[in-house]
C-alpha cells in the first residue's frame, strides 16, 4: 500500500475519480467506498457512491489485508440494502488509468465465463524465465523460473504479466465461501500498459498525473 503521506495526497481525487468511473458503466446496482478515513467518505458522498463503509479498526492498520475489508464491504452492502449480490466488482484507487470499457470487459469476461475470479494485469516488463532473477542468501543470483531448456532470446519465454491491480471481480458465493484471488478457474484481462500504472510512491503519482491531464487535453 503508498505510504500515509501519499495516501493524503492521491486519495480524495483519485476516490471521486473510481465513482465517475464506476457511475459510467452504467453496471452496478450499488457503488459502496470503504475507508477508515471520514474525510474520504466524506468525499465519496460528495461524488454520489451509494454506501459509505467505514471500516473497523482491524481492517484499518497497514498490515491489514485487502479480502477482508472486501468482504466487510460486502457483508455492509448486503445487510444495508437488504439484498444478496451476485457479482463483485472492486475498482483500486491507486490504479486510476483504466477505462469504463475496461470495467465492462472485466464483468463481461466473469458473467460468460463463469468464472470464479477476474484480475487484471499487462504484459510483464521482466520474464522469469530470461531477466527476472532471485538472489540466494549466499549472495549469488538465478533466474527465478528455469525452463528444461534455456531461454537465449526473451520473444522466445512464455508469455507474462504483471497484475496491475486495477479491477478484480468475484462471483459472490465463491469469494464468500473461499475468499481468495487466484482460484483454478481465475481468469485474466489484459490492459496495456498506459493503463497499469499502479500508484505505490510519489513518482508513480507524478506520472498518472501527467497521462490524465494528457487524456483530458485532448
């Protein structure tokens, strides 16, 4: 997760600019934003979501993880509208650059598949089994997949990607049952990747600044 100072920083419009994005699929029945934080649910009313979820303290501290305050935002969303959902979409805020049609993509893929789990990501910058390598506590260094075979050119590797961690989707009972991303059936879409900036520091920051000021000058 960005640090605090970051966070600060991005998360207000980065907030508002989830819900536009969301809003403009024209899919969800609900869009709920959960935080611990009140000024971001203050901004979140601010930009029309449906359900501002704050979230309990467990789930609030830096090494809480990501599926269990999904899944207090889908118990909240369900107790609250009284209704049993049969789809979750989770847009990041700190991957801003997707697109509406990427959304659609994603609950397209899911709802005709059948899948349990959508994730997003793009072609990977490294390749595991050409330049992407671990270091041994002993100080030496390997490739971190090696094939029966070496890899002498990186076209030649199998194909690669780097989740970018911009939208995930679950079929509800599943995420419910067994809340988890990577399931045997999960599948994958495949954004490019001006549109997988994934905001960790304040450089990453600087750089969707400048795509999304770009997009809007045009």
């Amino acid at each position: 997760m960005p640090g605090k100072n970051i966070r600060m920083l991005m998360d207000k419009p980065l907030i508002a600019h989830s819900i536009a994005q969301a809003r403009a699929t024209g899919l969800f029945a609900a869009i709920a934003v959960s935080s611990d934080s009140d000024e971001i649910l203050d901004t979140a009313r601010e930009h029309g979501a449906d359900l501002l979820i704050k979230r309990p303290d467990e789930l609030a501290s830096d090494t809480a993880g990501k599926l269990p305050a999904i899944l207090h935002a889908l118990t909240e969303t369900e107790t609250r509208l009284g209704v049993v959902v049969d789809y979750l979409i989770d847009l990041d805020a700190t991957s801003p650059l997707r697109l509406p049609e990427d959304i659609q993509a994603c609950a397209d893929l899911l709802t005709e598949t059948g899948a349990s789990c959508v994730i997003t990501g793009t072609p990977a910058h490294r390749s595991p089994y050409f330049n992407l390598v671990e270091r041994a506590p002993d100080g030496t260094v390997h490739l971190s997949k090696q094939l029966s075979s070496p890899v002498l050119r990186r076209q030649d590797s199998p194909e690669c990607y780097d989740m970018n961690a911009s939208i995930y989707g679950w079929r509800r009972d599943v995420l419910r049952d067994d809340p988890k991303v990577f399931y045997p059936d999960t599948q994958l879409y495949v954004m490019p990747r001006n549109r997988s900036i994934d905001i960790d520091e304040e450089m990453d920051f600087a750089i969707v600044t400048m795509i999304m000021q770009q997009r809007q000058a045009k």
